[in-house]
C-alpha cells in the first residue's frame, strides 16, 4: 500500500469516527431534551474499536456488540438516521423502534445484534464462526464486550468451547476500565481483564491501544488471518474509555479528577487526525471530512425527527418466522 | 409525615433491619458506594460500610451462590440483581438450589436470604430489561414471592423478607420507584400470605400485583364515575403465600373476577389464581373469568408500542365492562 | 411392523431430519460416540461423523448461546440438554436471547432451533434431575414448546420442530422413554398447534401432555370399567401453539374438565388452559374445573414418596369422579 | 508427629477408606439387586481426595460435594447406615429418604450438601467462606469437584469472587480424567483443568497425588492455613480415578484397555497400605482395621435392609422453615 492510499483508507476511517462521535453527541443531546426515552449507552472515545476492526474485516463477517453498541453498528454500515430514528421510536428505526438503543442491529451486513444481558453473546459469535466451518466457508466471527463481561460465566465457557473447538472467532474486549460505577480492579483477579485470562484457555493475546484506529485494525487483522488459517480464536484486550457516563444522566462522579481530560489528549479522533497529519493529509481535508461526517448527522437528525412515530400495530409482529405473533388456536 | 417515595423506601426498608440484626448484608452491582442503578441502596454504604454493604463483579451465579452458602451459615443475605430479567443468568440458584436444598436434605440446612430485584416494564427498557417475571419464580415451589406496590408495604415487606427463615424473591417495581406514598410507621411488618383490599366494592373484584394495584384503582376510579360499577380492588402483595381466601372472600360479594397482572398471559400468575377460583369458587362466579395479562410477545422498545402489550387502565376498564354488561 | 420405543425414536427423528438437510446438526454433553446418557442420540455419530454430531464441554450457555449464533447463520442445530432441570444453568437463552431477538430486531434475524431435553420425573432421580420445567418454557412468549407422548409423535413433531424456522423446545419424557408404541411412517410429519383425540367420550375432557396422557387413558380405562363414566382425553402435543380451540371443541360435549400435568400446581401451564376456559368456555361448564397437578413440593428421592407428589391414575380418577358426582 | 502417632493417624485414615469403598461396593451391589433406586455415582477410587481432605481440616470447618458424594459424606462423619438407608429409601436415611444418593448431606457436621448441578455448589462454598469472614471466625470451606465441572461458567464466576474477596475457600479438583464418557482434555482448553485455570484468577494452584492420602492431606493443610491466615483461596487438583462406571450401570467401555488395571495399581487403599507398612505398621494391624470397615459396612446393610420404608408424610414436610409445605391460604 502506498502511503497516499494508506492515507485515503485511514480518512474513511476517521470520517466513520467522527460520524460515530457526532451520532452519539446527537443521541446525547436528543436523550436530554426528551425526544429519546429508555436509556443510552454511548460509545464516544470508543470509536478506534469498532472502525478498527471493520476496517480489518471482510464483508460477511461477523459482528455481535453489546447495548454499548451505537459504533458498532455505524461500523456496520447502519446509518445515523437508521440509528437515530430508533432511538427516537420511528417507525424508520433500524429495528422498526422495537428494539432501542441497547440493541441495534445491521444483520444484513453481518453486525447480528447487540446484547443487553452482559456477556451473553459470546457463546453466540462462537456459534456463528461454527456455522462458517460448517458451512466450509471463511468467514471469521468477532464479539466485541465491555471488561466487566470477563467476570460472567458465559465468558469462561465461550472462550473454552472456542478454543477446544478451534473456530474462527475474535473476542475483542473495550476494556474502559469501568463496569457501570465500579472500577474494574476492583472486581477482577487479573490485571488484563480478557488479555489475563487468555493463556488458561491455551488462547493467544494481545493488549492494544483501543484509541488508535490503526493498531487496532492491525491487530485485528492478525487475529482474522489466524482465523482463517485454522489456527482459531483470540483475544484482544483493547484500553479505551469512554467519554460519558455509563448511560443515560450519570455523570460519572466516580472517576477521579483529570482522568478524563488525560483520556481525551488521547481521543480517537485525535490520534487518527495526528496520524493523517503525519501521513500528509491536510488540515483541509480532515475538516471537510469531519464537516461531512457532521452534516450527514444533522441531517440524519432532521430526518428521525420528521419521521412517523413507530407504527402500533408493530407490536404484533415479527415473534415468530411467519411474521405473527400467533400463541394458541 | 410527609410522603416518600418506593425508592427511598428500599433502602430504609433494608437499613432498618441491617440496624435490627447485625447478621444482615447486603451484596449486588454497584449497590455500595454508588447506591444501586435504581438508587435503592443510597445510604446503606455510608451507614453500614464495606463489611456489611459488598459491590460485586457481573458474576449473578456467584452472588446468588455465595448468598446461598452465606445464609446457610449463619448470615442474613439481601442480594440484588439489577434487573430481574437478569435473573435468568442465575435462574439455577433461585429454581434447583435455593428453593430445594432444605427439602432435600430432610429439612437440615435453612436458606434464610432475600433476592431483590427491579421488576417489570413501562419505561422504554425493550425486551431484555422490562420484564415482569414474577411468573417464573412461581413457577418453583420453595420460594417465597413478595412484590409490593407502596411505599409503605416496601418497607413492611422487606421487613418480613429479611426476618423470613425462607428465602424472599422480592421484586421492586421500576415503574413505581418515582411513586409516592404515606411513609412506614416504626417496625412496621407485613405479614406475607395478606392480600389488602384496597378499595371496596360489591360488583366485581380486580386482583393485582405491584404496578397493576394503581393502575386497577384508576381502573376502578374511572369505572365508578362513568358507570357506576363499584369494584373491588385487592392487592395480593405476596405470590407465595397466596392468599386466594382473600380472593375468594371478594368474590362471595362480587361474583365477578378480573386478574390485572403484567406478566405474560401464557404461563402468568393470574392462571394459579383463576385454577383455584374455577374450582373452589365456580359456584362463586356469575360471569366468565378474564385475565388482564402482558400480551404473549418480547416487549418493545417504544412507548407506544409498549402501551399496545403490558395492561393499561383502558384495557382493565374494557374487561369489567365486558363482565358487568355479560 | 413391530413396535418401537420412544427412546429409539427420538434418534430415529433427528436421523431422518439429518438425512435431509445438510444443515441440521446436532451439539450436546456425550452425545457423540457415547450415544447421550439416555441412548437418545444412539447411532448419529455413526452414520453422521463428527461434523454433524458434536460433543460438548459442561457448558449449558455455550451450548445453547452456540446453537443460537449457528441458528442465526444459516444451520439448523438441534441442542441436547441432558436433564431438564439444567435449562436453568442457560436460562438467559432460552428466556431473554432466543426467544426475542427475531423481535428485538424487528425481524432481521431468525433463530431456527431445537433444544432437546430428557424432562420429568418418575425414576427417582431427586429434586435435581427430576423435574417437569415445560411450565419455565410456557413463561417466555417467543419459544415454540413440544413435549410427545408416543414414539410415532416424537418422530412426527420433531420434524415439525427442526423444520420449524422459529426455536423450540422439545421436552422427551424420561419416564417414556422406554415406553412402546407403533414406529413412525415415512415422512411422518405432525403439525404444532393440533391437539390430538387420543380417546372419545362425551361426560369429561382429559387434557393431557407427554407422561400424563398415558396416566390419564388409564384413568380413563378405569372410569370406564368401574364407573360406567366416558372420558375424552387431549394430548396438546404441543404447549406452544395451544390448541385452546380443541378443549372448547371438547368441552362443547362433555361439559367438564379436568387438567393433568405433571409441573406443579403453582404456575403450571393448566393455570393458562383453565383461564382461557374460565373465559371463553364459561358457559361450556356444568362444573368446577380441576387441575390434576405436581405438587407444590420438590421432587423428593425416594419413589413412594414421589408417588404423593406427581400425578397418579389414583390421583385422576379421584378428580373426575369429584366431578361427575358434582 | 512421632512415627508412631503419625501411623496411628494413617491407619484410622486408612480405615475410614476402607469403609467408605465397602460402601461403595455395597451400593453397587444392592442397586445390581435393585435395593437401591434411582441412580448411585460412586467414588470408590476417590477415597484419599475426602478423606485426606477432611483430616486437614477442623471440626467446623465447611464442606459442599457433588452428586459423587458418598466418599465426603462418610468423611465428615455421616454412618455407613445412614448413607446406606438414604440409597435404599429407607426412613432412616441420611436426608429422610428425600434427597437420595446424589445429595448426602451432614450439615450437623459440616458438610452441607452434595449438589447435582454441574459446578452449582462452588459459589455456595464461597458464600460460607464469606460468612465465616463476616463472622469473624477462622472457619474454611471447602468446595469438591471434577474436571468436567471447570468448563461451566459457575466455576469461573466463584474463582474469581473468591479472589477478589480474598476468602477462605479451598477448591479442590477431584480430577478423575472423565466427565461422564468424555476424556476431559477432548473438552477442556486446558492440560489440568483446575490448576491450569488457578493462574489467570491470580490464585495458587497445586497438582497432587489424589490417590495418596497423605499427600492430599498435606497439600489441604497448606492451603487451609494460608486460608486462615487471610491469604485467600487456593485450587487444588487431585488427580484420581474412579473405579466403576460414571453412574448406575455403565459398564464404561470407553476406557481405553489397561487404563484401570494401571490405576488399580495406585489404589488409594494399596496407597496407604503401603505408607503403613513403610511406617511400621503390621499386616495384621492393617487386615483388623479392614475388618473392622467391612464389619461396620455390612452391619449398616444388614440395618438398612430392616429399616422401615420412607415416611410417605415426609412428601410434605421440609420445603419451609416452620416445617411445612403451605403454599396458600
Ligand atoms: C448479566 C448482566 N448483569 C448486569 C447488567 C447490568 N449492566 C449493564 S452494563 C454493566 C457494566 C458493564 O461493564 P463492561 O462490561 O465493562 O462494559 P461497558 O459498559 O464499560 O462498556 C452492567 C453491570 C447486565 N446488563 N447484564
Ligand atoms: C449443569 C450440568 N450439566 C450436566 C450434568 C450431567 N452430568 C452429571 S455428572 C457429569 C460429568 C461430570 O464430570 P466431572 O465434573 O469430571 O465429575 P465426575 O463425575 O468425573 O466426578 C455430567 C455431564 C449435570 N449434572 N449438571
Ligand atoms: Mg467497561
Ligand atoms: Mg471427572
């Protein structure tokens, strides 16, 4: 790859983040003036990981995420309106608003849900990257899950059925140090949450930076071609944290004085628009990225806002194949 | 006194007896120094520290479990999990542990714990975290089930919770936490297996369970005003004990039944209790049976659509006037 | 043709469904070469090999959440939960995964599969090994519920189960499994939602499921034989779709009702048919309605005391006749 | 320890192993017979991992089992009868004949339970661990299990609360190669199931002789201490075989040949044996301590036999505190 092009890739990527990031401040925004209910859970400073690992992957893949799962999607090929107009109830919503924020969900491009129950998705990505040797095909399925999801069972038993079984499954851990108020040590007999467990499952592993895009996307890579090759799963343990709260109204009390303004000298999309710089783009050309990713926001919100409210008779679909929700005689 | 809320009631319920009795302690995600996620532990850190007030890891199998091996030994355990549609993570404790170990070993070990959680839907949480699932715990025989609908009976409950040598599923309501009410008198106990009238009638009898007490009551509000119908409303207050006495008491009156409940219809409490009433009380009835129940679907995200499957006044107003004009 | 077992049958079942779809494949704790613990998977590792027939660590969730994400990507797999009881140990498959997302997702993904589990009790197995859970499954809207009682039905509703796009629970009695009965037809294929007549008669309806549907035809001998009384008796077959429109069907002749299922009492699923019953069959009814049910105990060891505490052909005959003398 | 208290010591041990393998044989025998109903899973083979166990520890001190349970039983204490007339129905059994062989329980001394469940009672183990803390006792717990129960996601969940809290609970490993039919290592990530686990909670871990008596006894000692001097748990795996079949009538085929004939060789009885005679006990001081097991056990058989049926009343007795069963008013 020649650095021009390198370049050109890494502004698709960080334009995905800023649509990311921009996407999230909307859902902030929209959440605080009412017009989004339930709860959020936003991934901002989270963006490396998702678009990292899209960027590594191939179309058919894989994806499962959690409720923290706005980026993922996005990564995905969800868009923000898609995304927005679920949040916001319309009947546009990627989930035709049955779902919510906690579970948005691009199955036409391989992102298969997002989780709300902590942890319960691995065992269903392990599933999936069986189904792809089953089906003698390449595919590589990746579960993306907070550090407080290491301490669950159903962690240990993905993990251990992966590896006994050898399957082609990524298992990319957001460590951002905190499992809803608590700080992750606190709770956890391993330094490395996922990185730390690995070895008992004879799994290979790496610690990343979770807020460069690039390392993230190179790890990733190495990890699929394993994959691939039938050398089976990985854990990669990526440090990121995340600039909100946990959801919703909280405003993280908890963290201790200058941790977040240390995390955000290393946000993301600084480090991507540094290395852009580095790589030769301009100045102009990461703005008029970024001013796109912004105006493709606002319009997304525009358009969720000026989109139908969710159609009731919804209620009564989709709980079985046949598209009914039919229980008796 | 002035009202408090069902929140703060949790945690005063629980302080009062972590005062009464030092063998009490509590453990669950973020309940200590952060208060809970539904802020029902706020206080309990500060008063009772780090030794009676444990945050755990995301591990429900470990903190159900470690309640169980902790209550068989001499503690009084109040355990939370989050929300109770998380119960299923740990559902082994609570249907093939808990509730069978004494049985089982002839009546040698005694499991005296409770298990608290946020229950039930309303407030836009979608299909993994608005579930009303008091249904499954009655589906095991060895639990005690209690779910309050005021603050006071929070507190009353959670004081014969604690205090019960059985182990207590004792589900909170999320969408009452914000509700207000008459604050619990000094050592105020209520007993399990007591349904409450709370409010008289002599035309027809509305059985309910925590968020569907208030919503029978504005039920039968509107139904007093716009048809003259006077309905009895009891709140069963505890699944099991079940007090069907109770029930069948208000139906020697009204002849008519009406069982408001947010679980699911299939596999819903209101079928235990209309099996006992088509039996014991078939004499009884002067009308079909009708169930006001959740509707056999996930729950939705949006609020409307929500509306359209988890019982609402409208429905509960349409099921009487369907049985008064029978 | 000479009689086959249940027990054969199930593998015979899943064999003809693997036969004819590739991507039918089957996981479970020694399933493989050891043929499962209850012979039920006998000869599929054979004829399949080890890329259709995959043995498991003891990992409830991993099997299930697998079976789950292999659904959702194009294969068919057919899950063995070696006892009952121990759904609970994946309970957040089977009650907050598998049964929503389809919803959740408003329709983007389907989940076609079969969790198979060797269900009830009878065989002095205790508190643990022992129980009769189709009553968890009827809580969760979203799961497909099958539970047969002869060989021909499991051959006939397995296929309707691993043909079946949505997920379902297959529940194979264990005190079935050694029972006989006419071997299945080529292509044996026995829709969900058709509760079967297995008996005429027109003074009470036996609604029955899996072990209770041979309990109640012998009840039924006997009310026969001694009594003089003809019961009819419904074997629903399937729990989910429920043939409610079968017992009113019935009801409609004999007038009178009696549940017999072997999950306890409190949240079992005759509490649903009796609702549907109590409400729309009113007037169907001469008669108190009565449920012949587990009771509201664990399941004790020892078979005599068992006995007190599951339904009995005693136990039957004793309700109806409470009945027909009402 | 002189040499002679310590044989002393040896030979009591060695006699409560052979009374707990004449049970063994015995339930085989009366289940052949059809005495015994349900389903046995005896540890004959296992006897130095309970027995070796229980003599580490003090009176007090709590112990949780599993389905393959006879062996702890009978180490904590429970009579050969008592266990003989649960398996056999009788009124006079261990748990009232309600409970059967899979859930031996002699909580008046200790043992609280053998549970069914795959893994259930590990967290149990390290909630009475927890309750001695909280009570300010130097009591410990300890929690017996096979490989198999190290893949499901309770063990992993108890492991690392138990770190995290640092708490007096012994996790021992009764490593017997199977679980059921299955060679552990064609399921399990991890060459010792147990021990290899014990790292990645930042916990110690032994791999011990589970045949020789005093090793264990040893290995349990150093744990306990390090236990009640606040150093928190430790994971030990026991290497063992069983000398029957998994449960009831398997005649385990899926042996491959020799494979007991080898272990038979290692028989915790020959075991300790042997270390009797190393010590200077005699032959014939050994052959009367095994009579005297064998005399207890086919007392207890012959007890058993004559005990009156189950109490049919006791059906509804026992799932409450005040004794009773009501479920309603
Ligand atoms: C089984 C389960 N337990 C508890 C919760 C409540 N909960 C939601 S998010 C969360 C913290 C998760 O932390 P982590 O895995 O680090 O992810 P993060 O939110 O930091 O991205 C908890 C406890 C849940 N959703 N599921
Ligand atoms: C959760 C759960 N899954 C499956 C079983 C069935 N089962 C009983 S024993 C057993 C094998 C256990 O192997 P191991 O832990 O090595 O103990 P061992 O029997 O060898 O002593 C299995 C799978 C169970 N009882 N519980
Ligand atoms: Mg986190
Ligand atoms: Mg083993």
């Amino acid at each position: 790859m020649t650095d021009a092009t390198a370049a050109t890739g890494l502004l698709a990527l960080h334009e995905t983040m800023a649509v990311i990031r921009r996407t999230e401040k909307a859902a902030h925004d929209l959440f605080m003036s009412g017009l989004v209910k339930g709860t959020t859970h936003l991934a901002a400073g989270h963006e490396a990981v998702a678009v990292g690992a899209r960027a590594a992957l191939r179309d058919g893949d894989y994806a499962f995420a959690t409720y923290r799962g706005h980026h993922h999607a996005i990564a995905w090929g969800a868009t923000p309106e898609e995304c927005l107009a679920e949040l916001m109830q319309r009947s546009t919503g990627l989930n035709k608003a049955k779902g919510g924020s906690m579970h948005l969900t691009k199955a036409g491009s391989g992102m298969l849900g997002s989780y709300a129950i902590v942890g319960a998705h691995l065992p269903m990505a392990v599933g999936a990257a069986w189904s792809a040797r089953l089906r003698g095909t390449d595919q590589v399925a990746v579960a993306f899950f907070g550090d407080g999801a290491t301490n669950i069972g159903a962690f240990h038993e993905a993990l251990n059925l992966a590896a006994v079984w050898r399957l082609p499954v990524l298992f990319v851990c957001e460590n951002n140090f905190y499992m809803e108020y608590t700080p992750i040590g606190s709770v956890t007999a391993a330094e490395h949450p996922a990185a730390g467990r690995a070895p008992s499952y004879g799994l290979p592993a790496e610690v990343v930076d979770g807020n460069d895009v690039v390392t993230v996307r190179d790890a990733v890579a190495r990890a699929a071609q394993r994959a691939r090759a039938g050398d089976g799963p990985t854990v990669l343990e990526a440090h990121t944290y995340r600039h909100y709260g946990h959801s919703r109204t909280d405003p993280a009390k908890y963290r201790p004085d200058g941790e977040l303004e240390r995390w955000l000298e290393r946000d993301p999309l600084t480090v991507s628009a540094q290395r852009l710089r580095e790589a030769g783009t301009s100045d102009d050309d990461i703005k008029a990225a970024e001013d796109r990713a912004a105006g493709v926001v606002d319009e997304a919100v525009a358009a969720a806002r000026a989109a139908p409210e969710a159609d009731l008779s919804e209620a009564f679909t989709d709980v079985w194949a046949d598209g009914g929700a039919a229980w008796r005689t | 006194m002035a009202d408090v809320t069902y929140r703060d009631s949790v945690a005063e319920g629980i302080a009062r007896e972590m005062r009464r009795d030092p063998a009490v302690v509590c453990l669950g995600e973020d309940i200590g120094a952060a208060g809970g996620v539904f802020k029902t532990t706020v206080g309990l850190f500060e008063e009772f520290g780090p030794e009676r007030v444990w945050d755990t890891p995301i591990s429900e199998q470990a903190i159900v479990g470690a309640a169980m091996g902790a209550a068989m030994t001499g503690m009084r355990p109040v355990a939370e999990i989050m929300f109770s549609d998380f119960l299923a993570c740990c559902w082994d404790y609570l249907a093939n542990e808990i509730p069978k170990v004494r049985y089982m070993t002839g009546g040698q070990v005694t499991v005296p714990l409770v298990v608290r959680t946020a229950n039930g839907g309303g407030l836009g949480f979608g299909a993994q975290h608005s579930q009303a699932v008091e249904n499954w715990a009655l589906t095991v025989p060895g639990l005690k089930i209690a779910a309050p609908s005021t603050p006071a009976d929070v507190v009353g409950l959670m004081a014969s919770a604690v205090r019960s040598d059985d182990p207590v599923v004792f589900f909170e309501h999320k969408g009452l936490l914000a509700s207000k009410g008459a604050p619990a008198p000094d050592d105020h106990v209520v007993p399990f297996g007591e349904a409450a009238v709370v409010r008289e009638g002599g035309d027809v009898t509305l059985v309910a369970l925590a968020s569907t007490v208030p919503l029978a009551l504005t039920a039968a509000e509107r139904l007093a005003a716009d048809d003259g119908v006077a309905a009895e409303v009891l709140d069963l207050r505890t699944l099991i004990p079940l007090d069907v006495a109770a029930v069948l008491r208000s139906l020697e009156r009204t002849s008519r039944l009406v069982v408001v409940e947010e679980n699911p219809y299939q596999g819903g409490w209101g079928g235990t209790v209309v099996s006992v009433v088509a039996d014991e009380g078939f004499e009884l009835l002067d009308a079909p049976v009708r169930r006001v129940a959740g509707a056999n679907v996930p729950l939705p995200f949006a609020d409307a659509l929500e509306d359209q499957v988890i019982p609402t006044v409208d429905k509960v107003v349409d099921a009487v006037r369907s049985l008064t004009t029978y």
